[in-house]
C-alpha cells in the first residue's frame, strides 16, 4: 500500500531589510545607514527608508492563515516608525548566522514544525541555499511579484 503525505506549509518565514524594508539610496548595510544617520540633526527614518507595503500587505493577508515570522540579524524592525506595521508578525528572531543551514534546523525545531513546512523569504542567496539545503522552501526576494507567486503557489500546491 503506497501511502501520500502531503506537505502542509504551517509558516513564513521572512527576512528584513531589503525584503519589507530597504533604503532610498543602495547602501551595504541598512542597519549601519540607520546608525550613521540617527545622529544628525532633524534625522526622520522615512526621508531615509521605505517600507515594502505591498509585501507586508500581503503578508497581513497570509497572518489569517498561517503564523509569520521574521529572521533578521539587525534591530530595524524594533523601530517606533516601523513596530505598528508589524502586527501581523508573530515572533522575530534576531542574531542569527542565516548562512548556515542549522540555524534553519534549529528555526524549525523551535517552531515544532518540519523544515518542509516553512517558506523562507530572503534577499541574499547564501541564506536562501542555506534554508534550502536545511529542507525549508526558500525563495529569493527580487521583486514582490515572484514572491507573491511563489509563495501563493506553494500554499496551494497538495
């Protein structure tokens, strides 16, 4: 007898910066830019960065549904302009070496869930190889419009 388990996705899992949140101008590190500029007179984070609304709109959409989580090595996120448009956030883990696929492991095992039940969202390849080689469906964010798809497609997929 041939029995058919069918992978439920039970979370998404998103990067940060660079994937709800990015900068007006490319700078390597959000986090230092927000650093850099906190200090200077009449500093206001949103003439500096923007928030992904479409994105986040969309994850609001999915928090119906499935639980969504962040992964982040920075602190952006815990920002008074940014903390109200992430009440459909769950948890955010912080400090993590998202470049190695036990993080990943361990990620999965803290949420009691399978690796293969988890999307994972980020802008960095070598984090999206990482959470692949770790079992999670991982996408690589370049544009809201493949992650919609991609993530839709695997909610739907049986």
């Amino acid at each position: 007898m041939c029995r058919y388990y069918i992978t439920m996705i039970r979370a998404l899992l998103s990067d940060f910066s660079r994937v709800l949140v990015s900068a007006t101008i490319t700078v390597p590190s959000l986090n230092r830019h927000h650093r850099e500029l906190k200090s200077t007179p009449d500093y206001r984070f949103s003439d500096h960065f923007f928030l992904n609304d479409r994105l986040l709109a969309y994850y609001e959409e999915l928090s119906a549904t499935i639980p969504i989580y962040i992964a982040t090595t920075g602190a952006l996120h815990e920002l008074a302009e940014v903390k109200p448009h992430l009440s459909m956030v769950t948890k955010v883990f912080t400090g993590l070496a998202k470049s190695d696929p036990a993080t990943y492991t361990d990620l999965a095992a803290a949420l009691s869930l399978l690796p293969r039940e988890i999307i994972f969202i980020d802008d960095q390849l070598v984090n999206v190889t990482a959470a692949r080689e770790a079992g999670l469906h991982a996408i690589q964010y370049t544009d809201n419009a493949t992650v919609i798809s991609e993530v839709s497609r695997l909610l739907l997929r049986p």
